[in-house]
C-alpha cells in the first residue's frame, strides 16, 4: 500500500504584510548597519545633539554666522594638535608635551619677529624646523631608547615650559607682523559681484561637497571589490545626505558673514592630507599596526622603531604649527600659552574614538573630538555657565566617550 504524501506549500501572506515585513527588514537592517559603524556614527550624532541642545538653550545665538566663526578661529590650535595626537595614540603612545612645546615655539617666533625683526615667512619655516626637531629628539628616545612615551614626554613638558620662561624672560612679546595675524584670524578675500554672501566660499562649500560624495561613493565600491562589509544603501545615502547637509548649513553660514577663515582652509588640507595617508599610504598602516599588535607588527616586517620617530617627529611639527597659530591669533607670545592644551588634545582624540590600546581612531575622528570639546566649551560660556562647573562637564563628557567606547567593543566581542 502506498502512501500519498504531498507537500504542503507555504499559506499566502495576508494583505499588507508583505510590505510591512519589507519595510521592517529595512528598518532591521539601518539598524544593524548603525550598531555596527556605531564608534564611526556615535560621536557624530552626539555632535549634533548637542549643537541642537545649545542652540535651544542660547536661543539660535550659537548658531550665528559670527560665532560660528569665532567657533571655528578659536578651536583651529586645538584641532590641529588632536590630529597629531590621534596618530600618537593610534601608534600607542601619549605626548604631554605639546602644550608646553606650542609655548616654547610662540616663544621662538616673538624672538625672531618681534626682537631681531626676522621676516615673517622665514621665521615660521624656522619655528616649524624647530618642532620638527624637538618632537625628533623626543621621538628618538622613545623609539631608539627604549624610555616609555609617558617619561619622556613629560619631561619635555618641564623643558620646553622652562626654555619658553628664558627665552621670554617672563615677559609676554609682541605684537606680531600683519602677514602672521592674517594666518590665525585672516578670511578669504570677496571675488565676484556682491550676492549678499560670500562667493568664494559657497565655491568651496559646493566643491567640498561634490568631494566628499565622490570620495564616499569611491571608498564603498572599493570595499565591495574586496568582499568587505559596507552599511546598507539606505544607510550609507543617509549618510551623505547629512554629510551634505552639514556641510551646506556651515558654507551658508560663513558666507554670510566674512567667509572662509585662512585657518580652516590650512586644517582641511592636514585633514584630507592625513586621512590620505592613514587610508592610503604604507607608513599609515604600519601606525595602525604597530598600535594594534606590535609583536606580529614585528614579525611582518614593519620598523617600528622608524614609524615611532616618525610620528613623533611629525608631533612635534604640528605643535609647532598650532603654537604658530595660537601666537598670531592673540597677538603675542606668553609664558602662560599652551596650559592644558596637551589634555585637551588627549580629551578630543578619545572622544573622537581612539582606544587607550592603541591602533583604532580616525583623524576625522579627532577633528570631531575637539569640536565637541569646542561647541560645549562656546555654549557654555553663552549661557553664563562658570568655568568651574565647565571643567567638571567636560570631565563628564570624556568619561562617558570613552566608557561608551569599552561598552562598544564589549558588545561587539560578546
């Protein structure tokens, strides 16, 4: 006797559910994309919550095309050490010396400018040498010597505080040539027939943007060549619409009052020059190699001793050029420049996402640490909030970045 067994096929889906189970494999999937890229994505979205917050609480003063411009001319020193201080930490390093060592070269540039009347242009090249060598020879101790980063750039934060006192004599000099001021508080100059807005700078907000799309869009389909994980295209369009949209309100915004700082053209080159080289380049690998695991960094052939020296040494250039920066924005060179600095560099670059481990950061990452620290900083102050309750705010920030951040990598590793 034979048995007749048919296969039952799946009942058909009632009305409407089809599209709700599509619609929430969707939702699933941005939201499996956001958890994944939640350490790229979460200190972004932070940042706008809390540009949101402030501009409630000061009734839109935050957002006004003047302040953002101060925003952007009194952050500039600071972004531009986070930068060099992600590389440090990525390498698996720290430098507490660049507060000091930023002193030391605004020290050097009033001596050259101020004193012995030395052209402008060739004392920056000076005052950059300078750095450059300073942050070799604590690069060399580090690296060659074996002495660990903490000792050695401690020290130099007692040397270099010391040396600016001498050269200075206790005294604050300036004021500073023309040409140096224009770097630290210049804009761009008006071309074009008057629109009520500035014409070079929409010019570069709309080419920025058509860059950044490309440069995306570039990235992704590189990483599918090569079978890697990418967000859904829901979410990576999300993504450039508000990278399009950030970048858009800041083009309106400067151009409706003087237009691009001369400042924030030179943080945009070492942004796109520095994420070219830690995506792209050989030695940016090897930072993140010799962070991540330096035994295997070892053993694949990476020297680490030359890439340490290196990122110092490029450290030290950079604390130069803040100083340089720092200087020429308040017109003079004082004993008392640079405090704190080297801690808020070290607060922006965790809060942008670097490990205490080594090896993982983006230098976007920290450019988006310091506005964080700067956009609470300037609300702050707006709202009439007391410096001692700042301190204690922004001490509650840093912890919660980087408690967040252990919280992440033990979420994913589970």
């Amino acid at each position: 006797m034979s048995t007749d067994v048919t296969a039952k096929s799946p009942a058909p889906a009632p009305p409407g559910k089809s599209g709700g189970a599509a619609g929430g494999g969707l939702l699933a999937l941005v939201m499996d994309g956001m958890r994944r890229n939640m350490r790229q994505y979460g200190m972004l979205i932070a940042l706008g919550l809390i540009v949101a917050l402030f501009a409630v609480w000061t009734d839109g003063d935050l957002l006004l095309p003047r302040n953002v411009s101060n925003l952007v001319l009194q952050n500039s020193y600071i972004l531009i050490l986070a930068m060099g201080m992600m590389l440090v930490i990525i390498a698996g390093h720290i430098d507490l010396s660049v507060g000091s060592l930023t002193a030391f070269i605004g020290s050097m540039a009033a001596v050259f400018m101020v004193r012995n009347d030395l052209p402008w242009p060739v004392a920056v090249i000076l005052c950059l040498a300078v750095g450059a060598l300073a942050g070799a020879i604590q690069g060399f101790f580090i690296a060659y010597g074996g002495i660990p980063s903490f000792i050695v750039t401690l020290a130099g934060m007692l040397i270099w505080r010391g040396l600016t006192e001498i050269f200075l004599e206790g005294q604050t000099l300036g004021p500073f040539p023309r040409g140096l001021q224009k770097m630290a508080n210049g804009f761009l100059p008006e071309v074009g027939p008057n629109t009520n807005y500035h014409n070079l700078t929409l010019l570069l907000g709309f080419a920025l943007i058509a860059f950044v799309v490309f440069q995306e869009v570039r990235d992704r389909r590189r990483q599918q060549q090569f079978s890697l994980d990418v967000p859904p295209t829901s979410l990576f369009l999300l993504k450039l619409v508000a990278l399009g949209a950030a970048i858009l309100t800041l083009t309106m915004l400067l151009a409706s009052y003087k237009g691009t700082p001369i400042v924030l053209l030179v943080l945009g080159v070492l942004l796109v020059g520095f994420g070219y080289v830690m995506r792209n380049a050989i030695i940016g690998r090897h930072i993140y190699a010799i962070g991540g695991n330096l035994p295997a960094a070892k053993l694949s052939g990476v020297k680490d001793k030359k890439v340490t020296f290196l990122v110092f040494l490029n450290m030290g250039m950079l604390a130069a050029l803040a100083g340089l920066v720092f200087a020429a924005r308040f017109n003079a060179a004082s004993p008392k420049a640079g405090l704190n600095f080297e801690l808020e560099a070290i607060a922006a670059s965790f809060i942008g996402g670097a490990s205490m481990s080594g090896g993982v950061g983006t230098v976007l990452g920290a450019i988006i640490g310091g506005l964080v620290l700067g956009v609470l900083n300037n609300g702050m102050n707006l709202v009439g909030i007391g410096t001692d309750w700042q301190q204690v705010i922004k001490g509650m920030v840093l912890l919660a970045a980087v408690g967040f951040d252990v919280w992440n990598k033990r979420k994913v590793g589970s």
